[in-house]
C-alpha cells in the first residue's frame, strides 16, 4: 500500500487519521504540526474555527474506516481515560476533570 496525502471536508474526517501537513489559520499561525493525530476535540476546534478542509495522510487502496473501526477506537479511547482516573474518584473537581476530558477527546454526545 502507499500513503498519499489529500484534503478531506472536515465533516468527512474521523478520530485517528493523520495530518500529512502542518495546519496553519489566515495569518500563518501553526494550528496543528504535521503528523498530529486526529481527535474529536480537535475536529471541534477547528469546527468553531471555521476550518473547512485538513490535508490528511490516507492508504491509496485503502477502504475508509467503518462505523466499527470508529466504535473500536472511541472504546479504546474510554478505557484509556478510565485508566488515567482509576484513583480519582468521580467526585467534584475529579468527576468534572473526566467528564470534560471525555467530552474533549469523544464529543459531548459519547
């Protein structure tokens, strides 16, 4: 397989796809460094943003992810973060850390 690079509608991005360029705004300002990896809360960022397309890194033959790769990678995602706060608690300031953490990394909708 080969890797080739494209500009892909932010609406068509999914979590864990690459940047194959820096991504920099209007002014020239670095947004995001070529070969950061795609989150949900980077996909809302550049949302309010306004960004409208990313150059990502995609297997020439390769098919786009499903809907279970996607499942998979949010899973995987939740159990890491469960992980990260196994001895805080989901009490006050802990509980609320996670819960935007979450929302930051799989949506508010996850």
């Amino acid at each position: 397989m080969t890797a080739c690079s494209r500009l892909v509608a932010l609406d068509q991005v999914v979590p864990g796809m690459i940047l194959s360029d820096a991504l920099r705004d209007e002014q020239g300002n670095l947004l995001l460094p070529q070969g950061e990896t795609v989150t949900e809360g980077v996909l809302n960022a550049l949302r309010r943003r306004g960004v409208e397309t990313i150059p990502v890194w995609y297997e020439a033959d390769a098919e786009p992810p499903c809907e279970e790769q996607i499942g998979g990678e949010r899973e995987r995602m939740r159990q890491r973060l469960a992980a990260l706060f196994r001895r805080c608690g989901t009490d006050g300031a802990n509980g609320i850390a996670l819960k935007y953490v979450t929302w930051h990394r799989l949506g508010k909708n996850a």
